[in-house]
C-alpha cells in the first residue's frame, strides 16, 4: 500500500523530506516502504571496496581493556549525497576523518548512533545478536532527524565483512566481546539548519572484556528530578547524539552524592524511565504471590532496547509455558505499564519489591540496589550473587543465546 501511495506521487523526489523517507525505512527488520527513486543508489555491497591497513596494530592484552577505548585496524565507511544516494562503500584502516568546520554535524548534532556486538560462541564462530534489530532502529533514527534511510539488510551484509577481516580483534575469552559501533552524520558545509545534502555512514569497531570482570555488583542510582531525559514528543525514543551530551552533567552530579548513575524520572508523578542510558525493569511481588515484571512503555520517552525486547520476549515465553527459564516460578506477570516513585517507595516498605535492574547491549543485565529519591535512599533487594530471581534466570538465558550455548535465531553467524 505503502508502495502504491508513494508510486502515484511520481514527483516526490522533489520533496526533500518526503524523498528521504520514500528511500525505504526498515521496521522490525522488514522493509515496509520501498524505495521510489530508482535514480538513485541504496547501499550495495557488491561495490564495497577493501583497502587493508598496512601496518596492522598490537591487538592489546585483554586485562589492559578499558570499555570503548581501543579500536580495531579497519573501519566502514559509506559516504551519500542528495543527489547521488549512497555511494561506493569502502574499508579502510582505522584513522580520523576530514571534515570541514562548517559540517552540520558538529553544530547541530545531526548525529546518530547504533550500539551492538560480535561474539565468538562457544564452538568458535562468531555471531551477532538480533542485528536487524539495530538496523532498523538506526532507519528509525534517520528518519527522525531527516538524514537518509538505506536498506538495512545491505548495510549488515558491509558490517559483516568489516568483523571477518577484523576478527582475530574478537577475544577468545568468556565475557569478551567486540563493540560495533555504527555512526550516521550529516556532513553538509553551511550554518544553515536543514535536511543534509551530503552524509557519512561509518562503522568502528572496539574489543571489550565483560562490564563486571569480578561479579555483578549492583549500582547505586540517583531519582533525578532536576532534569529529564526525554519528554512526550521528543526524541528519547531515539538513538541520536543530540539526546547524550545533556545527560553528562546531571551524572556528574549523581557522582558527586555518591551515585552511580540517573534514575530518570518525568512528571509530577515522578514516572520511572530510564537509568542512565539502559532500559528500565522493576520486579514486584503481588499479593497472590506471584512476580510481576514490569518495564515502562514505548510511549515515545523509551529507547526501545534490543535487550529489553530480548529480555520481555524471554519472559513472557516463560511466562506462558512455551519455554523453561531454570529457577524461576512459573507464577509470572509481565507488564509494560507506567511505574511511579511511589509505587516503588511503597513496595520497599512494605516488603513487596523483589528487584530492580537495566538492561542494555554494554552490560546486558545491571543491577540496583538503592535509589537514592527526595533525600532518602530506598533499598532494593538483592541476593548474594548481586542478582535477583528474575534477572539471574534472563541473564543466564540471554547469554546463553549470545555465546551459542543456548541455540536460538536471535544468533545470526558471520564466521563459521
Ligand atoms: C542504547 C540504549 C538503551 C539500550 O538499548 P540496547 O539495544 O538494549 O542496547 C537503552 N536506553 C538508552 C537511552 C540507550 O541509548
């Protein structure tokens, strides 16, 4: 339908923004509009073009890995123009970019960002988790600040070839992983604010040891009510620059009472939302005596995590019967509704709250067990492993799936 509509406007490259969005948006790992402008090129991943490092570096010592400071011999780049569309994609090694002063980019944060990982199993292949998931998240993004959208299947195919020529990067080491990191900006020169005429889609990639080396240990988060995250109608949702740098500030100030990190909040009902850049669950006890897990909905202020997905879908297969998660009662709930300070301040007290933790692709499963809200800190349990019943059952079948110990089609291999 989608198709037909945007045939019958034969003129819609001629429409900016419009012509943006017709250049094909992935959904859920479907193409749900295809592209009308035949003239004009989506990525094409038989062009790609390798130029090998000359000098490769180092790879460094695994105990010596600092999360996100060490970067792999090659990166991906994909340079577009309005009026050209993608063009040839190319690696090459790892090295700073030219850009000039006035690229839009670096006034206007016509920035986005994807975040996921390549892991090598247990049988030595190396795998990604769900990547069609970021791949139209990253569309989603694109989308939003009216940079330019490309097929996402295409796309993945060129990070692929990017992880096998870098692999010997990927730690053979139980935990390890390598970060990829793809980056979309807008690299028109002008002081002027509007859709860019020229982009850069690139891929870096960093090889990183496990976010806990020595056991969860669970975090300490401040209830931020100075400061918000996102609001209704803005960008929270999204993977865009422009929604980090003012978080950096309010962190600090966390830091500085002794927090590790923000616990978002919105409203005069003080909403939960998010905590620090993860997503956010709370597991309640209910007076029946079953658990309830409970995540706030996409209603536009939630980043929709891969993980929280990953982690709901998990759950409510349990849930349901159609799968056994090891340990924890089947006597399950699970909700995506809206949770107040008071709901979680009120549990606390009267025994009824069980856990609180985030998830996101760097740590997976992060662990609270205090929020520190209106000058009083509120304790949230957690057991001798620094887990809780519902966390250490999601986590251990999430990373079973990621190190292909579990078998499952959230694997997706890019080395045999
Ligand atoms: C990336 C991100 C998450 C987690 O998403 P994953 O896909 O699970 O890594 C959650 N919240 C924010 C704000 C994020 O940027």
């Amino acid at each position: 339908m989608a198709l037909s509509l945007a045939r019958s406007l034969p003129l819609a490259r001629n429409f900016g923004a419009v012509s943006l969005v017709a250049r094909g948006v992935w959904v859920g790992g479907r193409r749900w509009m295809s592209s009308t402008q035949s003239s004009l090129s989506d990525i094409e991943p038989s062009e790609l073009q390798i130029r090998e490092t000359p000098q490769p570096k180092k790879i460094p010592s695994l105990d010596t890995l600092k999360f996100g400071h060490t970067f792999t011999d090659h990166m991906l780049t994909v340079p577009w123009t309005q009026s050209a569309g993608w063009g040839t994609p190319e690696i090459i090694p790892y090295g700073p970019l030219s850009l000039d002063p006035s690229s839009t980019v670096l006034h206007y944060a016509q920035c986005l960002f994807e975040g996921m990982k390549a892991y090598r199993d247990v049988n030595g292949r190396v795998t990604l988790f769900r990547p069609e998931l970021n791949m139209a998240r990253m569309n989603r993004s694109a989308q939003r600040i009216a940079l330019p959208t490309f097929n996402g299947e295409a796309f993945l195919e060129l990070i692929k070839q990017l992880i096998r020529l870098d692999k010997e990067w990927i730690p053979q080491e139980k935990g390890h992983s390598l970060y990829i990191r793809p980056v979309l900006i807008g690299t028109q020169n002008t002081i002027g604010i509007s859709p860019p005429d020229s982009a850069l889609l690139y891929v870096i990639c960093s090889p990183v040891g496990p976010y806990y080396p020595d056991g969860f240990k669970p975090v300490a988060l401040h209830g931020t009510t100075e400061f918000v995250r996102a609001t209704p109608g803005g960008t929270g949702a999204y993977k865009i620059g422009a929604n980090y740098a003012p978080g950096v500030y309010p962190q600090k100030q966390a830091a500085q009472l002794g927090y590790v990190q923000n616990l978002w909040l919105y409203g005069p009902e003080h909403y939960l939302t998010e905590v620090g850049t993860m997503n956010l669950f709370v597991v309640f006890k209910r007076d029946d005596g079953s658990l309830e897990l409970v995540t706030p909905p996409l209603d536009g202020m939630i980043l929709p995590g891969v993980t929280r997905d990953s982690v709901l879908s998990l759950a409510r297969s349990h849930a349901s019967g159609e799968l056994r998660l090891p340990g924890l009662t089947s006597n399950l709930v699970v909700s995506e509704r809206s949770v107040t300070m008071k709901d979680v301040r009120e549990a606390a007290q009267a025994g009824r709250l069980v856990e609180m933790f985030g998830t996101g692709t760097a740590a997976i499963i992060s662990p609270v067990d205090k929020i520190g809200y209106e000058g009083q800190d509120v304790t949230i349990p957690v057991e001798a492993d620094g887990m809780g019943p519902v966390s250490r059952a999601v986590w251990t079948e999430l990373v079973g799936r990621q190190t292909g110990a579990i078998p499952s089609d959230w694997s997706v291999v890019v080395v045999e």
